[in-house]
C-alpha cells in the first residue's frame, strides 16, 4: 500500500503544472485528503508542486530570399513553447551572407529569472541581472537590436536560470522553414540593382542611347573572403552558381581569385577591367555596410544612389568598347606654358559661363570663348586634342548618361530625389572663380571628364537627340558645339601664335586673373628658368599674386606678388620692392643647386647661379643668369657673379646694403641680421609678413607700428663676418638662459646661424632703457667665439702632465638615427668636450674661458694623467634636433697606452599621425587636414598638413622649444579636418593625447627617450551634408 501512494503522489505531481486556477483552489482540500497516508512531512519538504514554465517571443530581421527570387528585408517572428504564425510570409525563406537583427522577450511567471544564456548558431551571449525580473527584454532598450551574422548560423537556443536554481533550456521555432543559408558573400542588393538597370535599359535604352542595353554584360562583383560573382554573360557551366539566384539572373562563381590593390579600390568604386579567363567585364569593388540597420530602413540611401549610378556608368563605358573598340587609358602630360595655363583656365570658365546661362545668346556667347581658348591652347602645344577628345567621351559623357538613366528612371531604380550625381562628378568649380595663382606643370587631361561632362550637358541643350547623330565613331564634342553654333574653327585659327597669346593674356587681365606689375622699378630679384616656347620678343611682363611652378631643373614658389614674362632664355621670375629687403641664398652640393629664400619666396635651380647688379639679384640656370645680366645691365662693368657656400649668406638689395644692415663694428667683426616673421600693424590693424632687418640704433627703425604676434614663431638670421678668418663658433643667447649655436671645426671668415623660436625667447626687452619705447622692442645678444682655445690647450695639457706617468684617452663623438640601424653612426663635430674625475672639471680646467673642440670626423685624443675613472660630457653646440648633451664613463687611463671613449647622439624625432576619411567604399586618406599641439587648452604649435597619403607630421624642431619652455608631460595632438562647400565633418575636430619626454642626458647610461617617431594613430573623419537627406 505505501508503494502505491507513493506512485500515486508522483502521478499527482507531475501533473500539478497542467491544473487550472480553479483545481489549484482546493489545494487544502487535498492536503486534508492526504494527511490520512502519514505524508505530511514530504509535502513540508516540497517549496512547489510546479515546473516552472517559461514563454519567448521575438522577431528576426533583415533580407530574406524567397524560393522565386525574390529578395527583401523581413521580419520573421519566432517563439516558444508554441510556433508562432507566420502571416503574409512563405512557407519557406533563405537568409543571404549577411547581418541579421534580433529582439525578444523571455518571460518566466512563477519564478524570477536570474541569468539568461541566447544561442544564435554558433554565436553565444551571457546576460545576468543586477535584479532577478519575471520579464526580460532583449536589448533591454526597444529601439535597439542584437546583431548575428548568418554565416554563424541562425538556430535559436535560450537557456534560462531561474530564481530558485531552476535552468530551463528553449529552442524558440521561426514562423517559416527557414533554407540553407545563400553563400554568396556580395553586397545582395547589387543583384536588384543589376535586374532593375537591365529591365529599364531594356525598355528605354534606345531612348538615351541607341543600342543601349546590359543584358549582355558580364557584371563581376567583388565578396568578402576574397570571393568573385559573375552576374551575366556566358560562361561554362561548371561556373553556374548551384543557389538560388534571385530575379531570374544568370550567376557564377569562377574557380580562380584575383586581388584588385587596395590603391585602386580607393580611388574608384567600379570600372572595367580586362582579364585572362573571363574576357572584359565590368567590375564592382565591395562596400562593407551594406546590410547595418541603417540601410535596412532606408533602402532608397544614398548609398544605394551611388552604387546604382556607378553600375549605369560603367554599363555605358561597356558600350562605348564595344561600340567604338577599346582603348587603353591616356597618360597625362604635364605643359609649362603660361599663356597655355591661362587659356585653359578661360576655357573652363567659360563652359561654366555657358552652363549657368540664362539665355540662348548669353550660351552661344560662353560657348564661343569655350572653343576659342581650347582652340588657342591647342595651337599653343598645351594639349592633345585626341587623348583629351576620349577621356571626355570615356568619362564625361559617361557621366552624363548614367545621370540622364537615373534621371528618367529614378523611381525604377529606387534612386533617392537627394542623390544627385553632378554633386559628385561636376568638377568645373575649379574654373567659375581661380585665384590669380599660377601653378605649372598643369595637366589638361585631369579635367578632362568635368570638360566632357559639361559639353555634353549643353549639347543636350544646343542639340537635342545629339546621341542619335553617333554612328560607328565618337565624334569630338567641340566640334558637335561649334556645329551647333555655327564656328568655324578655321578662322578662329587664323590669328598667329603671338596674336593668340596677346588675346589670352588680355582676356585673364579682364577677368582679374593677372595684372600690370604694381612696380616698374625698384629693388628686384630675377629668377630664370629653363622653358621656352621659342619666339625670344621682348619680355611683356604680367603680374600674379601667387606662382608656383616646378620645372626640370628645380622649383619657384612665391606668395606675395611676382611679374612673369618670356624671355630669349627661357621664362622670368620678377619681383620688385621699391623699399629695401633681404634675401638669403646657399649651394646645396649633393644636388648642385642653388637655393634661395626671402619673406614669401623660395627658389631652387640646378646648376644655377647668382649674379649681383647694381638693381638686385638674378639667379638662373649656369650662362642663362650671365647672358640675362649682360642683356639688361646698365653699365654692365658693374656686374659680378657670387660665390655661395653650403652655409646660408645674407643678400641684402637696395639701401640695406649701402647702410650695412646695420652692421655692428667691434673687435674687427661685421654683424648683419634680420627677423621675419607675422606682424600685427597697428597702424592699419591687419596681420602683416615682414622680415626687419637688424638696426645698431632704434631711431633707424621703420617699424614702430608693427608688434609681434604672441603665439608666433619668428626666424631670426644672423651672420658673423671676420677679416681675420678666425671664427670657430657663433651662439645666440636666449632669454631662458639655453643658447643655439653654430660652428666650424675649421677657422672660418663667416658664419650664420639661423632660429625659430618665439620673440619674447629671442629678443631681450629694452623698454626700460628707453623711456616710452614700446615694450617689445628689443636687442640679441650674440657670442662668438674665435680660435684662441687651441694653443691654451696645450700649455694647460703641458703643465698637467708634468711630472705624472700619461696615457691617452680617444675620445670620438658620433650621431645617428635610430630609426635607420642600417646606416652606421656618423662623426659630430658640433660639439664641445669636457673631461672630468669625480665632481671637478680636468679639461678644460673650471676657471677657463676657453672650450675644446672635437676635429671635422668628432674625434679628439687627449694626453691624460693615469686614472681609473674619467667621464666624458660632449655639449651640443649647433641648433639640429638632437640630445643636448652626452655624458660616457667612467673610463680608465693607463701609462703608454690608448683608451677609447665613444658619445653617441641620437637625432630627435616629431610625432607622426594619419587622418583618414570613413566614406560609403571604406577609408580613404584624408590630405589637408591641420594637426596642432597643446598643452591643456593653450595651442602650442601648428597647423601641420596631411600629405596625399594622409599622414602629417610634426618635426622634431618645435617640440625642442616647446619641451624647453613646459618640460616633459601629456600634450594634445588636435587635428581639423578641411573644409568642404555643403558638407560638415564628424567629429569637428580629433583629439589624442600624447607623453613627451624632454631628453636631458646628464649621467652615464641615460638613454634619449626622444629617438622614436612618437606615432598618435589614425584619426578618422565622416562628411555628411549641412541639410538632411542622403546621397
């Protein structure tokens, strides 16, 4: 009997979960009942008579493919214990290589839950609770969403804990039968993308271009993992792909992987690409991102605007190949003539001109200096009619109609109103307003798709249905134009090149792109270089605010206002100040170049010269400068050429150089200086550059109304001069007690040392001796140093020997670069030497006011008493970026015999970073952004720019100063990105912080904490438009 009760009370609590609340109800009725079999204890023991049920419910979203082909984001609910319905889904459904998305709730009634463990495939999470909930919500915030990938699977598992120890195991059921997950690893919508461009250009290609269709075009998409698809075409059939290929399209997988550089994938998204197995096809890199919530919600992206309009353009590339052949792309070719530049400038803003007219006549008018200025600079040679002819029609036309097919069918294709293409490709804003800047070498090929685009776009106004006129070759779109306003090209022609050239120069001159020279005479510096269009006439000078241009022999910047002109010897450089200025010029050997700079200017020209005359300086090519002076000199007795050596010397034009720059008379030396730097003009209240030159007296001075700028780096050039030719070191005093030195380890008549460094760092006030001055003003302080030390030397060495056995101690001083190990450290003779035994100073003695100087290779042997422990302490004494000083030892000294000391240096280096842009097909470089350096919020150097490939960099010279001034700690490396029209970066600005170290090498074995590249990272940026909307 009691083995039966006890069966029949697991019976009854087995079942106890399935009871309803009314069974439930009578419990004490039972416990009465039951109290007759002696159980009471057993239902004491027993916290419930329920398992403890659990409930999930939840939704899966993202794109799903249907049995027919048909893709779509879905969202597909699942749920335990029950399955839910799956309304308006089919049966069944596929998920494709992508990210899907999930929310559920896990509900437990009884008993609170404790932790929870979710399964999706083979992806786990744990979630434990601060406080146990009957009701979890996952995420726990609503709007928000769990992210899986199918390539992990998406099988359901739930196991939950509960309160009371309970674990509980779910396996949610999705509302449909969901397929084997779809293995290619593209972006999904560009198969839609291919089926809606290929059925509209089915219907409507003939209406944009006759011919016009995709059907028969191979499409290769680029996968993730390195995978390849082919859309289209007609491949083997052991290619097929064996899935289930949505909207009736044609897909395989070729059995062979190739890699596309990464270069190539940043500079264009799609393209056609010809290839050894599967002929010519039209190619489309990947994009990640194409499946994140955000494009889910918003399928018409911009996003999906740009890959459609990409895919329509390349299509149309595809025709053009088949229809005309194909071609391989032009090389650019670089032209440096003036005139040419000009006329090509004229050209681009009269197409623009011609875009934004308002009437017919206002167009025809733009059009006609169009072909007139294109014309001219092809008869000028600044150009290639053909290879520029293709890149228009390649590209430009292209790039027309890809934006016409999305225009007639932007609803077809699913393309957003705020996608607009020509924001993209319309490239003439570099025409409608230049600067008056001239910039040669200039390539006309690199604009030749905006020039493409553009006359196609007035084409279509001027000629309507102009695409019908093409048969079986492209004809030049120029010629279309001047058809169309009836030009003839032959009487445009008929004018000589001088003509031509008189016309342009008179057209930019109206346009306010150059002028007449402010000055006709003053104080000049010429500069020739080698390029010549041939016709050797008089020069005719023209005037540009800014040049720049790079030529076969060298370089010519300048930033303040420069008269140009050809000249028998090629073209010329002129400026001209009717008040004195101040120049500074060296040979560079390595490259034999001559290298000059003053305020705003900076020439290179191999294998040049320098000429003095009694107007200036002219520099040029070996014979150019001589044959330019003798040409143009007045009294051509009074010409000489100079002799520049690799240390800068100063060359001073106009009343300067009869004053003497304020030459300072004393012990037989000569001392010429000048600053440059920014200036506030207080008169007029502008910032201004301008270099001063150095006065002996203050009421010399011009420049009473000009005060340095607070945060500003000046630089500061002094040269010695000595008739004696005894000069071995020269040092600027600072004003926080360091000096900056140059030297010769050979005696030397000259010397000249250059600085940066902030004013109140350079200049000593004197205010306080001239009452009312202002207070900036101020003097340097110099030291120069001539070859006295040498003899003292030895009579010191003579009287410390004396009497005492001696050995000798070779001392050898070198630098190098840590970074490059391969290159073996090099002797430094900049240096001074000291020796010294316990804390006294053995050489040279304390109370000496001599120093002691290493030979031309850094090394010194030195005649010593015999000791065992001599330190050797070498001082930095020229201004590079390196350790300041050097300390070695202890070294011993034994009779008759030879002990060496080595003092290695190391050069400093600067923090280095890279700004990159995040855009739709992945991170680019981001070139032009600013980087600064502060300490806390004080801005303490900059702007450093980002090169082309992104990367900026901040040179070791500022942080030396900067280290000097605040010492080591944690600075800020702030970067700001460049400015666009319409768009706005995210975030505005980048912030990393970075630990300096100032190097201070005091003891033997201190090691340079600042020979490494510091490297910040990346730093990345996002552009986005002012206004809302995509594209």
């Amino acid at each position: 009997m009691r083995v039966m009760a006890m069966s029949g009370m697991g019976h009854f609590f087995r079942n106890f979960a399935s009871l309803d609340k009314a069974v439930r109800a009578k419990g004490m009725a039972m416990v009465a009942f039951l109290l007759g079999f002696g159980l009471v204890l057993f239902w004491l023991s027993s916290p419930s008579f329920a398992s403890p049920s659990v409930k999930v419910t939840g939704v899966l979203k993202g794109y799903f493919l249907s049995p027919d082909g048909t893709l779509m984001v879905r969202e597909v609910p699942f749920a335990f214990p029950e399955r839910p319905e799956g309304k308006s889904l089919p049966s069944q459904l596929f998920p494709v290589w992508a990210h899907y998305y999930l929310q559920m709730r896990v509900e437990s009634p009884d008993v609170p839950i404790k932790r929870l463990k979710l399964r999706v495939g083979e992806h786990e999470r744990m979630m434990t609770l601060e406080k146990p909930q009957k009701s979890v919500v996952i995420p726990e915030v609503s709007s928000q969403w769990l992210t899986s990938h199918a390539r992990l699977g998406l099988a359901l598992k739930v196991t939950v804990e509960l309160m009371d120890g309970t674990v509980i195991s779910a396996q949610p059921q999705y509302a449909v039968q969901l397929g084997e997950v779809q293995r290619l690893k593209i972006d999904w919508r560009d198969l839609e993308r291919i089926a809606r461009i290929s059925g509209f250009l089915r219907r409507c290609g003939d209406e944009i271009l006759p011919g016009l269709q995709a059907d028969h075009i191979p499409i290769l998409l680029e996968g993730e993992e390195g995978q390849w698809v082919l859309v289209g075409g007609k491949f083997p059939d052991k290619w097929r792909y064996k899935g289930v290929a949505p909207f009736g399209l044609t897909i395989y997988l070729p059995p062979f992987r190739f890699r596309v550089p990464p270069e190539i994938k940043e500079q264009v998204l799609g393209g056609v690409l010809r290839t050894r197995d599967m002929g010519i096809v039209v190619i489309l890199h990947y994009q990640p991102g194409w499946d994140t919530l955000e494009e889910l919600d918003k399928p018409q992206s911009g996003r999906h605007g740009e890959r459609t309009f990409v895919l329509v353009h390349e299509i149309v590339h595809y025709w053009f190949g088949q229809k005309f052949g194909w071609t391989k792309s032009p090389q650019p070719v670089s032209y440096t003539d003036w005139e040419g530049y000009l006329a090509w400038k004229l050209e681009g803003n009269a197409l623009s001109q011609a875009l934004s007219a308002e009437s017919a006549s206002a167009r025809a008018e733009a059009l006609r200096n169009f072909l007139r200025f294109r014309w001219y600079r092809y008869r000028l040679g600044c150009g290639d009619a053909k290879t520029e002819g293709q890149e228009e029609w390649d590209e430009g036309v292209a790039n027309f109609l890809a934006e016409k097919v999305l225009e007639l069918a932007r609803e077809t294709l699913g393309v957003p109103l705020t996608y607009i293409p020509s924001l993209f490709f319309l490239g003439l804003e570099a025409f409608e307003q230049p600067t008056p800047t001239l910039e040669l070498p200039f390539e006309p090929l690199a604009q030749a798709r905006h020039l493409g685009y553009g006359q196609a776009k007035l084409l279509d106004k001027v000629m309507p249905n102009w695409t019908r006129l093409i048969h079986e070759r492209r004809l030049p779109l120029d010629e279309l134009l001047a058809k169309a306003i009836g030009l003839e090209k032959d009487k445009v022609l008929a004018l000589s090149p001088k003509q031509m050239r008189d016309e342009i120069r008179l057209a930019a001159q109206k346009a306010g792109w150059v002028k007449e020279p402010s000055l006709k005479e003053g104080n000049e510096l010429v500069v020739l270089v080698p390029l010549s269009h041939g016709e050797g006439t008089e020069p005719h000078w023209v005037a540009f605010e800014r040049c720049e241009v790079t030529f076969e022999g060298g370089h010519v910047k300048s930033d303040k206002e420069v008269a140009i002109a050809w000249s028998e010897k090629g073209l010329a450089f002129r400026w001209i100040s009717s008040s004195p200025f101040v120049l500074r010029a060296k040979q560079e050997k390595r490259e034999n170049k001559v290298v000059l700079e003053g305020e705003g200017i900076r020439v290179e020209v191999k294998q040049g010269e320098v000429w003095k005359t009694p107007r200036g300086i002219v520099v040029g090519h070996k014979d150019q400068a001589k044959a330019w002076v003798l040409a143009h000199a007045r009294k051509p007795a009074k010409v000489s050429p100079m002799r520049l050596s690799t240390a800068w010397t100063i060359l001073t034009l106009g009343a300067v150089a009869e004053f003497g720059a304020g030459a300072a008379q004393g012990q037989g030396l000569q001392v010429v200086g000048f600053v440059s730097g920014r200036f506030l003009n207080t008169w007029t209240n502008t910032v201004e550059y301008r270099t001063i030159e150095f006065v002996p007296d203050l009421e010399l001075s011009e420049y009473s109304v000009l005060e340095p700028l607070d945060n500003e780096e000046y630089e500061v050039t002094i040269q010695v001069n000595d008739p004696d030719a005894q000069l071995t070191r020269l040092s600027l005093l600072l004003t926080d007690g360091t000096s900056v030195s140059v030297t010769s380890d050979q005696p030397t008549n000259q010397l000249t040392l250059t600085y940066r460094g902030n004013w109140i760092k350079i200049f000593r006030p004197i205010g306080e001796l001239l009452e009312g001055a202002a207070q900036w003003f101020g003097k340097t302080l110099i030291e120069v140093a001539k070859q006295i030390g040498a003899a003292q030397l030895a009579e010191y060495l003579k009287k410390l020997l004396q009497g005492k056995k001696k050995g000798t101690l070779a001392i050898h001083v070198r630098i190098c670069d840590a970074e490059q190990p391969q290159n073996s450290p090099t002797g430094f003779a900049q240096v001074t030497l000291e020796v010294w035994r316990g804390n006294k100073r053995v050489v040279p003695p304390p109370d000496a006011s001599w120093v002691v100087y290493p030979d031309g290779n850094g090394d010194l042997s030195l005649p010593l008493p015999v000791a065992p422990d001599y330190l050797v302490r070498a001082i930095k004494s020229i201004s590079i970026p390196a350790c300041p000083e050097v300390w070695s030892g202890p070294y011993a000294v034994f009779e008759k015999q030879t002990s060496h000391a080595q003092l290695l240096f190391y050069y400093h280096k600067g923090i280095k970073g890279r700004v990159m842009e995040q855009t739709s097909r992945g991170s680019i470089a981001l070139p032009s952004a600013n980087a600064y350096l502060y300490k806390g919020t004080q801005e303490l150097g900059g702007p450093w720019e980002s090169g082309s490939d992104g990367y900026f960099f901040i040179p070791p010279f500022p942080l030396e100063g900067i280290l000097m001034q605040y010492g080591s700690g944690t600075y800020t490396v702030k970067v700001v990105p460049p400015a666009r029209s319409m768009l706005r970066p995210e975030p505005l600005e980048g912030l990393k912080d970075v630990s300096l170290t100032k190097c201070e090498r005091k003891k033997p074995g201190d090691n340079c904490p600042r020979s490494l590249t510091i490297d910040v990272g990346t730093f990345y940026f996002t552009y986005k438009p002012v206004f809302g909307g995509g594209g």
